[in-house]
C-alpha cells in the first residue's frame, strides 16, 4: 500500500523542508519527499542544472523517457534552495491540491 499524505497531519514536514531543503531529512520527511517524488502518469516536475553550483532550472520529465525534457522559459534559479522549494511546493499542490503560498524565507 502506497502512503498518502495527510495535508494536516504532514504540514510539519513542509515547515521541516522549508528550514532545510537540500541536507539530511528525518523519516516522516523522506517519506513525504518519496511520496511526491511519484507521479502516477509518468511525468514529473524536475530541476535541470544548467550550471554547477550557479543556475537551475525547472523542467517536465516526460512519461516516455526517451523523450526530451520540457523545460520552462523561467525563472531561472541561483539559490538551489529556493529552486528545490519551488519544486516542492508543486509536487505538494499535485499531490493534495493544496498551495503552499509561503516564500521558502520569510521577509525579514
């Protein structure tokens, strides 16, 4: 049996995720993170590096592996965080139709 995720009971994950998006998850974390990581018609929103250490991008993996990549005309990222956040957040509005309308830093 596959785990669905709960929106509320899972929402600490997304707080977990947004302190820390790239780096060592707890158990319930990786086990949401393995959830959304699934998408049941093959294709799934990925991030491109287009440059090592410096821009990324987000781009559609679709079913057919041996198809290219679809990727978006922007934004275009330089903070990984923020790219892995964005990245996130869809995964988690396709999974539980919810949007997570939080920045991954709040305004200081």
């Amino acid at each position: 049996m596959t785990y669905r995720i709960d929106p509320q009971a899972d929402w600490i994950y997304v707080e977990e995720f947004r302190r820390q998006p790239v780096g060592r998850h707890s158990p319930g974390l990786m086990r949401v993170l393995n959830t959304l990581r699934y998408d049941p018609t093959g294709r799934q929103i990925v991030l491109f590096c287009r440059k090592p250490f410096a821009e990324w991008q987000i781009a559609e993996m679709p079913a057919d592996r041996r198809d290219p990549l679809v990727f978006e005309d922007s934004p275009i990222f330089t903070d990984r965080d923020e790219a892995e956040w964005e990245v996130f957040r869809r995964r988690w509005h396709a999974a539980t139709g919810q949007h997570i309308n939080q920045p991954l830093r709040d305004p200081a």
